[in-house]
C-alpha cells in the first residue's frame, strides 16, 4: 500500500500559503511541476495538462512552478506563457524547489498522480510522447479504479 502524502505546501500566485492535500483532500490530482524556462514544459507539457484536464473532468489538474536561483515564478511570468493571457487551471509556487525535492523529481516536468485517498499513486518524468502515453495509462487505471 502505498504512503500517505500528508502536505504539499506551496504558494498561490499571490503569495498566499496553500496545502494542497488540504485544499485537495478527497479528489485525484494531477500536478505538473515545471519551470517556465523549460521549453518541454511550456511548450508540450502544459498544453498536454490542459488535455487532461478537458478529457478527465473530474480530476484536478494543477501546475506547480518550482522556482530554482534566478527562475522564479511570478503570477506575471505564469501568466504570459499563455497566449490568452488566461491560466486554464490553478498555478501554484514552489518556493526554493522543496516540493520537487520532496517527490525527487527527475527534473521538469516532472507528473504527479496522486489518488483520492491522498496517495502518490504514479511520478512520471518528461513531456515526450512516451510520458504522455504512461500518464494516460495511469490515469486510465485510476479512473477504472474509483468507478
């Protein structure tokens, strides 16, 4: 069985403290930890989230910009990456990276799969197809799950 996840802290875009197993709790959640200076991230990684999202409604989809010396994320800088100027779902920060080391992330972006009952069900790293096609897989084994 696996761990239970007990916090995920990190900030909203306007500086706020937000847990996000707190504000979260009881829904599947897909993170995405990103930079916006990796071009994986911002150019496959974040339009496939927004593809999940649209086919998994039910499932929160969440970015989270861990922010390394010199790539910090602003709520302007996350903004502009969209060329709607419009953020499809919620953005948070990851002050001095703690998150992704927390998870051991391999690097950007690194997926997170986490199920309702608060555990890390799959952490997936990369925005190629092969990323891709496992988080679908995954998602479609969790979905199956709680149906």
């Amino acid at each position: 069985m696996s761990e239970i996840i007990n916090s995920i802290a990190v900030k909203d875009l306007d500086g706020n403290s937000v847990d996000l197993m707190e504000l979260y709790k009881g829904k599947v959640q897909l993170l995405i930890i990103y930079n916006n200076d990796c071009l994986g991230c911002t150019g496959r990684a974040i339009p496939m989230a927004y593809e999940f999202q649209l086919k998994y409604p039910d499932i929160l989809v969440a970015g989270i910009h861990a922010d390394f010396d010199n790539r910090e994320g602003t709520k302007e800088n996350i903004k502009a990456i969209f060329t709607s100027g419009e953020i499809p779902f919620p953005f948070y920060i990851d002050k001095h990276h703690k998150v992704y080391d927390q998870f051991q992330a391999e690097g950007t972006p690194q997926w997170l799969l986490i199920n309702e009952k608060g555990e890390l069900f799959r952490s997936i790293f990369g925005s190629q197809d092969n990323a891709k096609n496992r988080l679908f897989y995954a998602l479609e084994s969790l979905v199956s799950e709680i149906n």
